[in-house]
C-alpha cells in the first residue's frame, strides 16, 4: 500500500483542479462535480461481461494493480451492449468529474470513438484493447488517449493453426469455429488460419463455422460437422478456447476427446488443463491479468504525469502485446506460475511486452 | 347527481393513473441524488436525456406495434441493418444515405407486418423469424465485419453529435420523434384506429375499420422508428455493423411496458413510453452513479423492474392478466 | 330451502341491492325478471358464491351458509347455468362437464378419462340429450352447450347428499323457440330432484316455467307472485313503472316505404349457407327475415355487412353492384351492421363512448387533418341527449354502459357515419323490456327517415311487429314472404309452418 | 328440434372463418408433415442425415431444448410467457457445478447437487408466478425481472468464470450410453412423457388448458387460477432445472452464459410446434415436433454447408412457412 504515494498526489490533484476551476469560472451546477474530482482518480475497468473466464481473469489483474497503488477501482460491464457500455463509461466521467483513468475493452469497434471523445473532452486518460477504428489513433487525443493495445490476431491464429497442423501430422482435413462475426479479433484470427492453411496445402479446411465465441453454440455445431465428415476430421482449430472447450465436449460424447486434438486461443484455465490431458494441443493467452493491470497502469502513469504521452514513440501509443502460446512442453510450468499461484507483475514495467507498432 | 360523482371519481382515478409513472420517475431520480450527491447537474441530466435518445425511438417505435396487440422483435436487427447501411452508404452518397437507410427500415417494418397480416403468423414468430432474415442481411451487406464510419463521412454525420444551446441534438431529435408521435397517435385517424384494433379487433373490423392497414402500418413505423434509431446509434459510434443493436430490444419493449403501457394493447401511448424509456435509463445509470456492486446489478435492475411494474400498471383498465 | 335475508350489497358509488330477501323452496322453479340494472345478476353472483354480500345472510336449509367462491357453492349443491360462452371451447364436452371437479376421477394423481367421459354420458343421459362427450365444445350449438351447461350443474347430485339449487342466467337468449321448449321440458322433469332459480327478460317465458316470481327494481324485490295469480302485462307494469304499451313495436309509427331501392339483391349466393336470394328493400324499409338457426338467414346480414364474400348472384346498394370482401367496403358504401356480439363486435368496450360513436367516420370531427376533441364531445353530447344514453359522460368507456345504452352508442356511430342501410342482427338480444321499447322507438324512427333495414331477430313476434316484409328462409333458400304492413301483420303461425 | 348436436358456427365472425373447417384435421398434421418434408429433403441433399450416428446426435442436440420446451408449452398453453428461461436454466447449472464436485470450491455432493439444481430452478418458477399473481402485472414483466435477477444470482456465484464439472456420475449424463442414445437423450425423453402425463392425465393440465381457453369461465368452474398459475411457472421450472443439469452435464462446465440464446429457441420451437400464443391450444405432442423441426433444420444447414452468413436468414424464412403452414389460424379469430 503506497499511501504516501496517494498523498503526494493528492496535493498534486488538488493544485490542478484549483487552476482549472480558477480558470475555467466555477460553474454553480459543476459543483458537486468538481468536489469529486479533488481526491485521487478512480480506476475504472470497463469490460464485456463478468460470465466469461477471460474477463474474469482480467478484472482480477485490474484490481491486483489497483491494490497495488491503493486506488478506489469500479468495474463496468456492458453486457455485450454498446449503448450501455458507453453510458455507463459516461456515467463515471460525469461522477468522478472526469478525474478517472480508463481500461477498456470496447463491447464492439465502433464504440472506441464515443468512449475517446468523451474521455477527451472530460479529461480522462484511457487506454484501449484489442477494439479500435483504424482511422482512430491516440495521437490525435493527446494527452488523453494514451494507448492503444491489440494482440496480433493473424499471427496468433497463424501460430495455433500450424501448432495443430503439426500435431496431426502436417496432412488431413479440420474444421474451424469462429468468434462473432463483426468482430476485429475473429475477422484476424481466421485470416491467421487461411495464410497457415495457404502454406500447408495437405491440410483440407472442411468447414468454417461460426460459434459465437460460445461454448454452447461450439458444442451443438461441432457435433452437427461431426455427422457431416465424420472421421475426416482430424483436428478442430477454434478462435478462442471456450468454444475449444464446446468442441471438446462434443468430441468427448463421442469418445473421440484427445483423439481429435483442438486449439483455441486466451489461455483460460480449462483450456490449460486440457493441454496438460492432451485433449487441446494448445492454447494462446494474451494474458488477460496482465491486460487488466498494465492498462490500468498506463492510463495511471499518463493520467498522473509519469510521462507524457506526446512524446512517446508510436510502439508506445499503438502496439501489439506479447502472446505466450501453452502447450505440452511449458504448460506445467505455467499451470504452476499462473494458475496455481496469484502472477507477480512488475506493474512498473510498462512496455515490456511491446513487441511491435500496428501496422496501418 | 350519482352520475356526475362517479364521473368525477373517475377523472380523479384516471389522473391518479397517469401520474403514477412520472411519480416514480421523480422518485428514482431522488434516490439516485441521495446515494450519489452531484447526480442532479445538468450536465450528468443532459447525458441521461442523450442516453436516453435511442432506446425511447425504438421504444416509440415497439409502442405502436404493442398498441396494436401485437410485438415487435425485429427492431434491434432492423437498426443494426439501418447502421450498416448508413456506414456503407455515407462515402458515396453522403447526406442522401440517411432516407436511405431509414427507407430500409420502412421496407423491413411493412414487410414484417405483411408476414403478420397476410400470412397470419403470430406477430411474435413473425417478427423473429423477419427480425433472424434482417440481421442475415445486415451480416451479408456489411460483409460480416462493423464498417467504420471514416473522417468524410463524419462530416454527415457530425451534426448528429452536435448541440443546439447546449441541448444535444440526439435529444432533440428524440424529442421531435416523440412529439410526432404521441400527435399521431392522439389526432390522426390511425392513431385513434390503432387504440380501437388494440382494444377490440373485431368490433373495429366490425365497425369498417381496415384492421389490416392499420397493423401493417404500425409494424411500418415501428421499422422506420428502429432504422432512425440505428441510424443514431451508428452517428454516435461512427460506425455500421451487424450486431450493433443488440442487447437493445428488451430494454425497448421493457421501456414501453415500465411505463404502463398494456402488453395486451389497446391502452397507453408514447407519453407513457418515454417515462418508461427514462425509469430504464436511470435505474441503469444510477446504478453507476450509485455504485451498485457489479455483480448485484442484474438483480437490482430486475427487481426494480418487477417493481416498476407493479406501480405503474393501470389493472382497471385492463381485463385479464395474463 | 335456500334463502336469502337482508342481503345488501354495493359498488364503488352504487347500492347494487338493497335488503333483499327471498327463498327458494325445494322442487321449484323461482322466476326473477327486472330490468337491467335492477340487480339480478348481483343477486345471482351473490347466491352463486362469486359475490359475497356486505350485509344479510344466506342459508340453506335454516343453517348459515358462507361461501367464498363458486367451489364453495358447489359444494352445498349450488350450481350456476350461465347465458352464453360459459364452456370453454378448446375442451371437450367431458371436460367440461366435470372441469374442476376432476378430483372424483383422480387416482394417485392420474386423472381417468375414460370414467369421466363415461360419467358424463351418463350425466347427458340423465337430461336425455344426445352430445358427443369427447366432442370440443366449439363444434356444438348454442342450444346444445345449454344443454351441456345444465348437465355440468347436475353433476352437484354425485357429490352432494340434498336436493340442488340451480341457477339458470338468461339461458334462453340464445335460444330458438323449439330449443326453448325443449330446455323447458328439462327443467320441468328435473324439479322433482332439484329447485331453480330462473332468469329471464322473456316474461311469458318466465311465467311458463316458474312456480313463483320475483320482480326486482332498483336494487330491491318489489314483488312476489305466485305464477297462476299474475300476467306478464302487470308484471311488466311492476317492473317498468309503467304499464306495457298496446303498441309494443309502435305499429302506428310504421310508415309506408319509399319507392326507391337502397338494397337490391339478385339471386344472391354463398356456397354452403344460402342461393338464389333475391329482395330489394326500400328506402325507409324494414325487412325481416325469420329462419331457423341454419336457415342461411344470419349469412346473409355477414355478407351484406361484409363479412362473408358473396360466391353468386349479384347484390346492388344504390344501384351500384358490389361484392365486398371486408365490413370496410360495406362502411363505405354507407352501410351498418349492428351485431348481436354486442361486446365483441359492437363496441370497443375499453373505448369511449365518444371514441365509439367515431369510430366508423372521424372525418366530420377531423379538422386540418387532425381530431378535434372539442368536437368530438360536442357530437358525443348530442347524441347522449337525442337518443337518451345513460351514461357519465362521452368519456366513460363503453363496458360501463348498460346493454340497451350501448346498442344506442351502435346505432349513433352508424348515423354519424351516414348509414343508409341497417343490418340488425337480433338488436335487442339480452336488453330489458324497457330498453327494447327505446330501441324500438329508435328503429321507427330510422325507418321514418329513409333508412333501409334488415332485421334478424330471436323472435317472431319482434320480426313481425317491427317489420314492413318478412321473409322465411328454411336451409338456404327464400322459401316465402309475408306483408307485414300496418294492419296486416300476419300470423306467427303461419310463418312458422313456413320455417320447419 | 333442428339441430341439437349438429355443429353450429359459434358467432357470425367465425362462420366466416369455418369455411376452413375441413382444412383443419388436416393442419392438426401439418407441423408432422413439415418436420417430414424437412426430413426427406435434407435426407436427398446429404445422405448422412439418416445415418444411425447423425439421428443420435440431433437426439442429443434436441434433448436440452426438448426439456426446456415442455416447460414453455405449459406456460404458453396458459397464454403466458415465460422469459425467465436464461436465468433459470443458468441458476440450475451454477447450482449443480458449486455444489457437485468442481475445480472451484471442495463440494462433493453427488446427485444431492442435482436434486438442488432442480430444486432452485422450481423455485425460481414458483417466486415468477407469486410474484405475477401477487402483484397482478404481466408474465412478460414477472418472468423479464426474474431472468436479471437469475443471471445477475449466477455471475455472482460463479464469479464470472466458467467453473467446469468434474462429478463422473453427472458428467455420465452426457458420456454415458443406453441402446446407443447418451442417457440425456432418455433424460429429456422422461422429461417429455412425464410432461405428456402431467397435460393429459392430471387434473393440474386440465386446469392448465381451462386457463388457456378462457381465464374467466374456469374461475367459474371453481378453479383457483392463482394456485393453476403458479403451480404452472414452478412446473416450468422443474424442466428448465433439468435441461440445466442436462446443459451444464453436456458442456462438462457451468457460466453464466450456457442458456444464452435458450429463450426464443424454445418458444420457437413451441410455437412451430403449432401451440398458440393465445393459449388453450396445441399441447406438449405439438412441442415435441416442434423442436424437432428446429434441430433437424439446424443440423440440415451444417450438413448442407450453408454460410454461417445466410444460416440465420434460411431459419427465419424455414419458421415463417412452416408457422404459416401448419398454424390452425382459422380457428383463431384474432392473431397478434
């Protein structure tokens, strides 16, 4: 608990808001709002849903970080609701007067430009993950939008497909299950999998479906393409591990679970378990508690002037993270280091895992 | 002497019934005050209004369908189909796309309507089933992937996001909308017809009242009302997709009955829709504000619902509940 | 016996009943008339246990009696017959018949069908008709659903150890004269096991089958008569206040028809239901068409009204030929139909009475394209006072209004909207004597302004009196005509040797 | 006496419809006859479909949504609806994974976290019901605020995560086998001859059917409707419980999500089936085809390769005919 850190900056807050508001003429309606904004800001997570193991995770990496720096952290969810997602983000920046700095993970592309704008124009600093119009860039929200972070879906649907092209023996014919089709994430991961399965012309995609990222949904369409190719199916690759985890059940019905090997991408912990049985040949984390935290962390040291973002290079503003792909050979270690035990991060470490610019 | 007294208690009664709605919204917004001093600024009401803004258009439009007797499922596929094509329109054809793609949500309003009407088809199915054909659409015109509304195109769309002193525009338009529509519904022939169809189908078609035109008609609006709010929606977020909408439709046709409206038709209006549009906004806001526990508000929002319910609907005027 | 002591009972505003007492002694047929309004059917709610009173006692055979629902009262061999749509139609006759008391056919929680159907034959047997009981309701007629009506309140004797109190609600507006008789021979060879309590708006009909009879007005019973001592005029007297009119169906107002033909219809046809119908009715005109049920004569006012498309023939309004294929069309060429479904097909009951009389043509109250509401009341208020409605004011909803006060809201919708043709499909159905007669009155006086009418009617007698021509139809064709001019009217025999 | 027991048009309005009349024994069939056609066609296009192997997997597909509809039917039957489907079925399975031996928490309660899952569930049913008659407000708002509340009860418990099923006898429910279909499949094949019973040999389906046809009349009849009602919503609930042990023994895992999408499958599936919304008509037989139909066509667009794109336009436009088929709208006289 830094709790002279939280002092210091509270003076530090404090002088801020007292020259904004000199210069700005106290406005009587603004009151209430700015007595809020004279405390320390409020971390505030804003994600799609508590129900999937993904978010989960990341909501327990954000508040690790927020214990770390002893801040007031609140979580919003959008329920796969744009309109709310954005309410709710406004809401907050209405509440704590704009002193807040954002994590988010934006319910669809398109909501990342409301929820800039009005972070821009509360004062806020925010940081973005994995959804992003690609015309919308942080350096035009100075100092505000402080980053943007993606994780290179084509290269990780790429790295799962031919990791499972591998395990079958580098011939035979698959089936694939998609996430939501709008969305940034599926459309790349899948076009991971078309350049792998370009490169290995053994392997015959039979069917693409699209899962929703759902376990349910995986599990009845994988047993419908089971009926329809039967044996054919030599391996199942899925854009995220809970559907993997929908096929594998299916699989399981029909006593072909670790004979059919399945990979997903997220690295949640069921996905894990079931590369150490064998049944997944891997998985993909992206680390969401990482996610969470290093968000939370950036937005915080921009938002209390560790650095300006202005002057950051563009790998700092606009970058691609660090993926660690899970399979036989490492996944007891990270079962041990990640599963078993709460991660240490070095929440300090703020571009440690940049492994890249996006490309335009 | 009997007579003017029952009349009297019966205005009495029917005004008790009509403020019971907007009592409570004023109630919840006090609520909220007290848990969370600093809610009630303008500038968090005008958020609240502009929040507001889509759900009561697609609320109004579902108004119009649950006043005829019948539901409206298709809304959140149509808006979503009017945003994709809204984004996909706007480079080519700038401020032309808006009739556009409001036309669309007309074509898809009429034709769940017909599916109804000629085909017979319970509403409920039928507009599933048009609202499942919708969204293959959208999915289909966007290519599957949300279309980002580029730098040109804003320029259209811009003035959506604007404010007119210090009123969001958003709001304004909703306003506009809700105007048009509680004096349709109030003093035109088919608001008045639609009222009588809600409440007794065949003594309207008994009484030479195309029953017919009429649904087809509310189903029309309740498309176009949709498509406007996709439209919005898409202005706002700079963007068209396919799943844009979603999570939309029960919060809409919650608004509408929140605010006492009879799901069984034939009894209420847009007044009462926009109460209820504003109860289901501030009891989601508020929750915020108030710092309800991430993983209470589902529950608080469902007991508040129940509860809302419970208070607002006028059980005197309505003969069965089923 | 059964009785009733100081019963008192109001609704909001209202004394509904006023310290009624009666009695019904074992093996009796008890009548009970009043005009609507008077509180009969509060008064059978209250000894069918779906109303409690606020004040007065019930008992049964001198012992107190508290029922709090109609299961309660069925279980002190109180059953209630209702006038019309009291079965449910989506189950069958069985079902029926023995719906809520399934417990006496259930076996560790399994219900035996076969039993119950078999009970119930035996149950139909007893009043000796002859219903398919794995049939659905909704294929019977109304005279058999009475008759599976009376059959469900008689099922009280397997479980009830003392003689039945039947209470039979209006069960013969629905009926036909020859159904009527043969309910009436039911209820007759039932007295012996069984008292009933007979509603009726059919004086003649109540003093036929009722041993005594009580007269009710305003809330309270204002006389007892034993059957043999009293006619239906005097009772008509008690009831109304006023003495029944010589001229009941205001014959001297009957006026000669004008030569022009609204209605023209030739050889007129709908597969399955009637052919080869051809008639013209006059401007001012009634024309009545007596038949029995089947006869193809309620077809005919559908397809006038709209309702069913004509599949031959050729029918002219105004000498224009028209095939309509909605009621919409038919309103369009200035015809109204007033239906017997008063509830269903006449009014909006949650609507207005104002909102009602426009509901045909808002245009005279649209100005600028929109309704004006001042205008609307002002046309409503007008109405109120010419026809004499009862009612709070033009904004009570319909379903507040007293049968014969809605009929009038009926009649001046389809005058505001201009209606030169009437269709009246049997307008008095369920309407006190008092109201018929201001429905009556209200009929000569369309017909003095030229308006064409067609009448179908529970009654001959109404038919007859009311109209200028009757037609008799027996299975779908025109079998005969009568002049019913003033003076001449003929005789309900002879129509009804054309009927049968 | 003319006509005693001959059949007579009700009113005017609906000898207007009765010319249907011989139509209508016909369209008692013809969601039999859809499912039929749907059958033989997919059967033509991929002769896989009737393989021994494929029937058993769209038996196991339909099982969760068999169980699940016959809930539904009964509700829809009252002329209700029941929108508390996604809760419901999410608080079976959260209850049975927490309790049932998981890799969350250290319960190990066998076949006791079954009987509590159903349990919950029919008391979920049970409080929409008390809650509807209590308050006298519509099903639709009753069993819409219950479905929050569930959810909201479920992603508390479950913390958000998906906490997986690690209790062999339940999981068993899926694996397992007899005569070759997986024991869910018979799970859901009792479900549905329990609910035939309940609809036709017990005085509560009777009961249930008055309701339906007319709300007022079997008040009449001495019916207590509060008691029908809720007996009825706690009714669906048992089933909806069962199809989440069924779910949550299916996935092998429990989250907040699994009955995502659940709601409009099954009153889909209810009303192809040919049930009316109206209530009063169709029955639990109906549902059964009905749900066929919808898992047949959804397992005919994986074996036809229809893109995932059009998947859900081909299943709009299959509802809207087969509903405008096999409906007996003439017998309605108002649809809505």
């Amino acid at each position: 608990m830094s709790h002279r850190a939280s002092i210091a900056q509270f003076g530090q807050i404090n002088r801020r808001t007292l020259m904004m508001g000199a210069g700005a003429g106290l406005a009587v309606a603004a009151m209430p709002k700015r007595l809020w904004a004279q405390g320390a800001p409020t971390l505030v997570t804003s994600i799609r849903s508590l129900s999937n193991p993904y978010h989960a995770v990341w909501k327990t990496g954000a508040e690790a970080y927020a214990a770390s720096v002893g801040l007031e952290h609140v979580t919003l969810v959008s329920e796969g609701n744009s309109e709310k997602g954005i309410a709710d983000i406004k809401a907050m920046l209405a509440k704590t007067g704009g002193n807040m700095v954002l994590n988010s993970d934006p319910n669809d592309t398109p909501d990342a430009r409301p929820i800039v704008e009005a972070c821009k124009s509360a004062g806020a600093s925010v940081v973005t993950q994995w959804n992003k119009p690609a015309d919308l860039h942080p350096r035009d929200f100075n100092p505000n939008y402080v980053s943007h972070i993606e994780f290179d879906g084509i290269a990780s649907g790429k790295q799962i497909a031919e990791i499972l092209f591998k395990t079958i023996g580098g011939s035979g014919g698959i089936i694939a299950l998609g996430g939501l089709i709008s969305t940034t994430a599926a459309i790349e991961r899948k076009k991971g999998l078309d350049e792998a399965l370009a490169a290995n012309p053994n392997i015959k995609l039979l069917d693409f479906q699209v899962a929703n990222w759902k376990s349910t949904e995986a599990f009845d369409l994988t047993s419908n393409l089971l009926t329809r190719f039967g044996d054919d199916i030599k391996g199942v690759w899925a854009a995220n591990d809970d559907m993997g985890t929908g096929a594998l059940e299916a699989l399981r019905a029909e006593g072909l679970a670790g004979k059919v090997p399945i990979v997903g991408i997220d690295g949640i912990k069921t996905a894990v378990d079931a590369v150490r049985t064998g049944e997944f040949a891997c998985t993909i984390t992206s680390d969401p508690f990482w996610q969470g935290g290093m968000g939370l962390s950036i937005g915080y040291n921009a938002h209390t002037k560790k650095f300006d973002p202005a002057t950051q290079p563009p790998e700092h503003r606009e970058f691609y993270g660090k993926v660690v792909s899970i399979t036989k050979d490492n996944v007891e270690e990270y079962y041990k280091n990640n599963i078993d035990s709460k991660p240490t991060m070095d929440w300090n470490d703020l571009w440690g895992r940049v492994t890249g610019a996006i490309r335009a | 002497m009997k007579n003017s007294f029952d009349f009297r208690t019966m205005l009495a009664n029917a005004w008790v019934q009509g403020a019971i709605p907007p009592a409570l919204l004023v109630v919840l917004v006090i609520i909220v005050e007290i848990g969370s001093p600093g809610f009630l600024t303008g500038e968090t009401l005008a958020l609240l209004l502009s929040n507001t803004a889509v759900l009561f258009i697609l609320a109004t439009g579902v108004t119009f369908v649950i006043l005829i007797g019948g539901i409206d499922l298709s809304i959140q596929a149509v808006a979503s189909l009017a945003s994709v094509i809204l984004a996909q329109l706007l480079p080519s054809m700038g401020l032309l796309a808006f009739p556009v793609a409001i036309a669309a949500g007309l074509v898809f309003g009429i034709l769940s309507g017909v599916v109804h009407v000629w085909l017979r088809v319970p509403s409920f199915v039928a507009t599933l089933a048009t609202g499942g054909v919708v969204a293959g659409m959208a999915l289909w015109l966007a290519n599957g992937r949300a279309i980002t509304i580029e730098e040109g195109g804003r320029a259209s769309t811009s003035w959506i996001n604007a404010t007119i002193a210090g009123t969001p525009v958003v709001v304004l338009i909703a306003i506009g909308v809700g105007l048009a529509s509680y004096l349709g519904l109030r003093y035109s022939r088919f608001g008045r017809q639609s009222l009588a169809v809600g409440a007794g189908e065949p003594a309207a078609y008994a009484a030479g009242i195309n029953v017919d035109r009429t649904k087809i008609i509310a189903f029309a609006l309740s498309g176009t009302l949709a498509a406007i709010a996709g439209v919005i929606l898409a202005a706002r977020l700079s963007s068209g997709s396919p799943s844009l909408a979603n999570q939309l439709l029960l919060p809409a046709i919650a608004a509408v009955i929140v605010g006492g409206t009879a799901i069984t038709g034939g009894l209420g209006g847009v007044g009462r829709t926009a109460v209820g549009a504003l109860i289901i906004s501030i009891v989601r806001i508020g929750m915020t504000f108030v710092g309800v526990n991430i993983f209470a508000e589902n529950v608080v929002f469902g007991a508040v619902l129940i509860a809302a319910v419970a208070i607002t609907i006028d059980r005197s005027k309505i003969a069965i509940i089923k | 016996m059964f009785a009733a002591n100081g019963i008192s009972k109001s609704f909001v505003g209202t004394h509904a009943l006023k310290n009624v007492d009666i009695e019904i002694r074992p093996n009796e047929v008890v009548g009970l008339i009043g005009e609507n309004g008077a509180g009969k059917s509060t008064l059978m709610r209250i000894l069918a246990g779906t109303h409690r009173p606020d004040s007065g006692t019930l008992t049964l055979d001198g012992q107190p009696l508290r029922m709090r629902n109609a299961r309660d009262a069925a279980g002190h061999g109180i059953g209630m017959v209702f006038q019309e749509q009291s079965l449910l139609l989506n189950m069958t006759v069985a079902e029926n018949i023995y719906l809520g008391q399934e417990h006496q056919f259930t076996r560790f929680g399994i219900v035996n069908w076969r039993a119950m159907n078999d009970a119930s034959r035996r149950q139909l047997a007893k009043i000796g008709v002859d219903i398919d009981v794995t049939a659905r309701a909704s294929g019977l007629t109304f005279a058999a659903r009475q008759m599976v009506e009376l059959a469900k309140a008689l099922t009280l004797e397997e479980s009830v150890d003392r003689p039945l109190v039947i209470l039979l609600d209006e069960p013969t507006s629905v009926l036909s004269a020859s159904d009527i008789d043969v309910l009436f021979a039911r209820v007759k060879s039932l007295k012996s096991r069984a008292s009933f309590v007979f509603v009726s708006h059919r004086l003649e009909e109540v003093l036929r089958i009722s041993d005594r009879v009580y007269t009710m007005k305003d809330g309270a019973v204002v006389a007892e008569h034993r059957s043999e001592d009293v006619t239906a005029p005097a009772l008509h007297e008690i009831m109304v206040g006023r003495g029944l009119q010589t001229e009941y169906y205001k014959e001297s107002k009957q006026d000669v028809p004008r030569s022009e033909v609204i209605v023209e219809a030739s050889k007129l046809g709908v597969a399955g239901a009637f052919h080869d119908v051809s008639f013209k009715i006059h401007a001012g005109e009634i024309i009545g068409i007596a038949g029995v049920v089947g006869s193809g004569r309620e077809e005919i006012t559908r397809t006038i009204g709209g309702f069913l498309p004509q599949t031959e023939g050729k029918l002219t309004i105004k000498g224009e030929a028209v095939r309509f294929t909605s009621p919409e069309q038919a309103v369009r060429k200035s015809i109204g139909y007033i239906p017997r479904e008063r509830r269903v097909e006449g009014l909006v009951m949650f609507l207005s009475v104002a909102e009602n009389i426009t509901l045909a043509d808002l245009s005279c109250v649209m100005r600028g394209g929109a309704i004006n509401y001042k205008e609307e009341r002002k046309l409503a208020v007008d109405w109120i006072n010419k026809l004499r409605i009862k009612t709070p004011g033009p904004d009570a909803a319909c379903r507040k209004l007293s049968g014969g006060n809605q009929q009038k809201v009926v009649l001046a919708r389809w005058m505001t909207a201009g209606s030169r043709v009437l269709i009246l499909d049997h307008p008095t159905r369920g309407l006190d004597v008092g109201a018929k007669e201001e429905v009556y009155d209200l009929v000569r006086d369309l017909s003095a302004q030229g308006i064409a009418i067609l009448l179908i009617s529970d009654t001959l007698d109404e038919t007859i009196g009311l109209s200028h021509r009757v037609f008799v139809m027996r299975d779908g064709e025109v079998t005969a005509e009568f002049d019913a001019s003033r003076g001449k009217k003929p005789d309900q025999v002879e129509l009804l040797r054309e009927m049968v | 006496m003319k006509s005693i027991s001959n059949t007579e048009p009700k009113t005017a309005m609906q000898s207007f419809w009765s010319r249907a009349g011989k139509a209508r024994r016909w369209r008692a069939f013809a969601p039999l006859a859809v499912l039929i056609v749907l059958c033989i066609l997919i059967a033509i296009a991929n002769p896989n479909f009737i393989e021994p192997r494929n029937l058993i997997r769209v038996a196991n597909s339909a099982a969760v949504p068999l169980t699940l509809a016959m809930g539904m039917t009964f509700i829809i039957l009252l002329g209700s609806i029941d929108l508390s489907v996604e809760g419901a079925v999410s608080v079976a399975a959260m209850v049975l994974v927490l309790l049932a031996t998981n890799d969350s928490n250290t319960n190990n309660y066998g076949w006791f976290a079954v009987i509590a899952a159903i349990a919950a569930s029919t008391v979920m049913g049970l409080a929409s019901g008390f809650l509807q008659t209590t308050l006298r407000i519509p099903s639709f708002m009753a069993t819409l605020g219950v479905w929050f509340i569930g959810l909201g009860f479920s992603v508390y418990m479950l913390g958000g995560s998906a906490v997986r099923l690690m209790d062999e006898n339940i999981r068993a429910l899926a694996l397992s086998r007899f005569l070759g279909f997986p024991l869910a499949v018979w799970i859901a094949i009792a479900a549905f001859a329990v609910a035939i019973v309940i609809q036709y040999h017990t005085r509560i389906g009777r009961h249930i059917m008055a309701i339906g046809g007319g709300e007022d009349v079997a008040e009449l009849s001495g019916i207590n409707l509060r008691r029908v009602r809720i007996m009825a919503f706690g009714l669906a609930g048992f089933f909806f419980g069962v199809a989440g042990v069924l779910a949550a023994a299916q996935l092998g895992q429990s989250n907040a999500v699994i009955a995502d999408g659940r709601l409009f499958a099954a009153v889909t599936a209810v009303v192809v089936g040919g049930t009316a919304l109206t209530g009063g008509e169709g029955g639990v037989l109906n549902t059964l085809v009905g749900v066929l139909i919808v898992t047949v066509l959804a397992n005919g667009m994986i074996l036809l390769g229809i893109s995932p794109y059009i998947q859900q336009t081909v299943q709009g436009l299959m509802i809207i005919a087969a509903v405008a088929l096999s409906l007996d709208r003439f017998n309605l006289k108002i649809v809505k």
